[in-house]
C-alpha cells in the first residue's frame, strides 16, 4: 500500500474495510462493475467470524419457526446459485432429523419442511422424505423414526479466499494486516490511515465511498473512526463448535433437536472428524479471541449422547472454536432467535459511507450486489449486477468425477490423496498450484502431510497467506495434522522466503 498524493487522480472508487465473506463479495461485485476498489484486512481473510461458522450453505430451516419466510426464500436461492458457482468448495449433502418422544411434533417437521423444498425453486438439492431407523444404526435404540432433507456444506474460508481471487481479477488490489486507524475527510474525499501490524508502518488512500464490512466490529470501528456518527446497536451472539474423532461412517449429517428449542448439527468433517455446533448465547470480551466455555461444551455433547449410541466425552474432543455474528438488536428476544437477515446503513455526509450489519454465509453474495447497488447514486454509470451467474475462481469444473480424473492423468505421481484435497480447495486452480513441476522432485520441500514448498509458494503469492497459521487454518485445515515443530518449519519458510512488506 502506498502513501497516496491529494491529486484526484489517485482517489479509489471503493474503500472496503474488513475481508470477511462479506467485505470479499463486495469488492468482487464493485470490482466486476468497473469500479476502482481498495480492500483491507486488520489480520488475515477470514480472520475473524467468517471462519468460525458451522461450515453450511443453508436455507435455515429453523428459521420458518420464527416466520422468517423471506430469509429462508432468499437463502434457499443463494443455496442454489453458490453451489453451482463453487463447486469445488460446497457440496451437496443430506441431513438427518432424527425424532425424540421431547421433539418437535412430526407433523410440525414434516410441515417445515414441505415449505423448504418448495419456498424456491430446486434444480441441485434433492426433496425431503421420511426415513425409518433400525437397531442396527448410529442412533440410539429408542429412535425409530425421521426425516431427511439436503443443504450443503462450505469451506467457509475458502469462500472468502475465493471472493478476493475473483475480485483480484476484476482489478481490486486486496492488503491483508493493514488496520484502519483513522478516517477523516478533505475537500476532495474520504482519506484513510492504515497500519501495518507486521511491518508496523503506516500509510495512507484516498476513496470517494467506504463499506465498513468489519463484521462483529462494525459499530465499534464506525464509533472509533466518525464519533460523530450514531452507529446502529448490535447484538454480538457467540456461536461455538467442538471438533472429535468422527462419531459414525457414511456422508450424512444430523439435526438433533433439543428440549429448549434449540438444534444442533453433527457434519462429517474433513474426513476423519465429526464437527458439532453450535451454541447461541450473548457475548460480551475480546472480538479476537472468542473462545468456547465449559458450560457449552457440555452443551453440545450432552445433546449428542441424547441421540448416539457411541458415547462423546470430554476427552475426545480434539478442537474448539467460536465465532461472534453481528447482528441487529431485537429487543426481549433469545439470541438464537434474533433475525439473521442483513441490515444496510448507507449515509451521504460529508462523502458516502455504507455500514454492513448482520448477513449469514448463505446470503453473502445478494448482501454484496445490493450494497452495490446503493452506491449508484455516486457512480451512476456503473453497470447492474452480475454476479448470480458467474463462476468463482476455481469452479469452472463439471463434475468432480472429470477433474480428478484430468488431473490423475496430467499429474499421476501427485498421488490421489494430495489431488482429492487440492480438487476439493483449489478446484481447477490446482493447475495453477502445479505449475510448471513435472515430478515430486519439482515440488520442493515436504513440511509434512502431504504440504509441499510448491502449494505454500502458490498460497503466499497468490492467495495473501503470511503465516503458518493462514495457510493451516484459512487456506486448508491442515492444522488439525500439523505439530508444533513441523509449523515452526512452516513458518520459518515464509518469513525467509517471503518477508513482511
């Protein structure tokens, strides 16, 4: 980033503050329409709630009980359009509903979900139907009856990842570890003071409009940056999971069904865990450092020993993370049942600032096109939306079936456990990965669990990964594999080879 001169000239169109899956799908869109964007990231992409959800592109079921009938419409729809534009990133899979004697009524279920195979129109998700259980199964004896129904799962940081490669293409330029620190206005524009947490510098754009997309920090950085401006009062609702050594075989999910209203999701996760979550209760602390309490981890494995014939205990529990979602406050009601629809601040004075509130994965990219769409009365030859039918980087694939078999053919010393995880990340830009490397000898150093100097290359020049910590938890997930001494290997690399700039 550098310092910028007060000409006209080097004013941006767009400043957007924070990339999460919202800030990225927004500079993407903007990008996309011809706009000149700017947007930087205090940490790292998805470093905050973005990658912390439950990993679902989802309609919300749950959320017809609250007659939140648009939302679910809406989300049903992006569940449609994501999933054909990321096909490397979301799949497809079904969920059980298993029923306790204490669940919700049968008929209620089986309302529900009538409304949620017919709210929008299905072209990828298969219909819902009933589903008997045996003595035979994972649950417990006493469950004999269900349902299913199908929603996909995401690789939730990989999403965001892949919405700043999209708006890179388009010509966004993205800074990641650049905080804004300070905002403030002149006769020509908006100008913003950056820092630099790893090379402690500081620096200076001009932008004719800003989207403060900070996430849980919306209203406190707005409060921060304008005080003079009334930010809208959030509701922060901590959502926490428990990871453990996978709980049964197969591709199915469960929605458990708690006595308090409450449900909570077991989703085969990376091939050898079973994810669990989530929680809902108000949270007040530390936005980066959110962390799951006893209470709730009893929570959730008491509510899958109610339902599992294999008992979860304390002790499995291998991993545990929470998010903080910012949503919109609603007086008298529970956390979990606080609307998880958007809200869009847009104010005019002394230049144009657009707040973002709320969201959920599942809407991002509608959220992102209608924030857009507000900036038309600044830049009113800018084209509509284009986004619902385009195809994010690494997606332009058919079937999963035809790119493996592609890249076993081009690629056949790679071996297929390395090609599975790279089709499932990187998709079609697993070529880009390979690059030029003709054998395992091109792939340089091995930092353990099939990592390779050739796909952290990739990563740190490509996709903004600085740390150890980015490329293992943000840009893979490998950091469930990796130990102490290997990650220092890793991070040693990238400091070395790649220093701070």
């Amino acid at each position: 980033m550098h310092q910028s001169g007060s000409s006209p000239s080097s004013i941006h169109d767009v400043l957007v503050i924070g990339g999460g899956i919202n800030g990225t799908g927004i500079a993407a869109d903007a990008a996309g329409r011809g706009l000149d964007v700017v947007l930087c990231e205090k940490s790292d992409l998805a470093g905050g709630t973005s990658a912390w959800s439950t990993k679902l592109i989802h309609g919300g079921l749950r959320y017809l009980e609250f007659y939140e009938f648009g939302l679910v419409r809406k989300a049903l729809q992006e569940r449609e359009v994501l999933t054909k534009a990321a096909r490397h990133i979301i799949r497809p899979m079904p969920f059980q509903i298993p029923l306790l004697t204490n669940s919700r009524h049968p008929l209620l279920v089986r309302a529900g979900l009538f409304l949620y195979d017919n709210l929008a129109r299905r072209r990828i998700f298969k219909g819902s139907r009933t589903v008997r259980y045996d003595n035979d199964g994972v649950l417990n004896g006493s469950i004999k009856k269900g349902f299913e129904y199908w929603d996909a799962q995401v690789d939730d940081s990989r999403l965001v990842v892949s919405n700043a490669l999209q708006a890179k293409s388009k010509g966004a330029s993205i800074f990641t570890r650049a905080e804004c620190i300070a905002l403030r206005s002149d006769e020509l524009s908006w100008i913003a003071t950056f820092h630099n947490s790893l090379t402690d510098s500081q620096s200076e754009i001009r932008a004719k409009t800003i989207v403060n997309a900070s996430g849980p920090w919306v209203s406190s950085l707005l409060n921060k940056l304008i005080p003079e401006k009334s930010a809208n009062e959030l509701r922060l609702v901590k959502g926490s999971h428990v990871v453990v050594p996978k709980i049964y075989e197969g591709d199915s999910a469960y929605m458990l069904q708690h006595h308090d209203g409450r449900v909570v999701f077991v989703i085969p996760y990376e091939g050898k865990y079973s994810l669990i979550g989530t929680t809902e209760e108000d949270f007040t602390g530390n936005l980066d450092k959110p962390e799951i309490s006893n209470d709730e981890i009893n929570y959730l494995l008491s509510i899958v020993n109610s339902y599992f014939k294999k008992a979860v205990l304390k002790s499995d529990v291998v991993y545990t993370y929470a998010g903080v979602r910012p949503l919109m406050e609603e007086e008298g009601k529970a956390a979990s049942k606080v609307s998880r629809d958007y809200h869009l601040e847009y104010e005019k004075e002394p230049y144009p600032i657009l707040s973002v509130y709320g969201g959920k994965v599942t809407t991002y990219r509608v959220l992102a096109e209608t924030a857009v769409n507000k900036l038309g009365d600044v830049f009113k030859k800018m084209p509509g939306g284009w986004t619902k039918s385009a195809t994010l980087p690494g997606g332009d694939f058919d079937v999963h079936e035809h790119l493996f078999k592609d890249l076993a053919t081009r690629y056949s010393w790679l071996g297929p456990d390395l090609i599975r995880r790279w089709q499932y990340s990187y998709g079609s830009l697993s070529f880009d990965v390979v690059g030029s490397a003709t054998s395992m000898g091109d792939m340089g150093v091995l930092f353990g669990h099939n990592l390779y100097q050739k796909e952290v290359d990739y990563l740190c020049r490509e996709e903004w990964a600085k740390t150890a910590d980015d490329i293992l938890w943000r840009r893979s997930k490998l950091g469930y594999f990796f130990n102490k001494k290997e990650i220092n290997s890793l991070d040693n690399y990238i400091r070395q080879s790649y220093p701070a700039s």
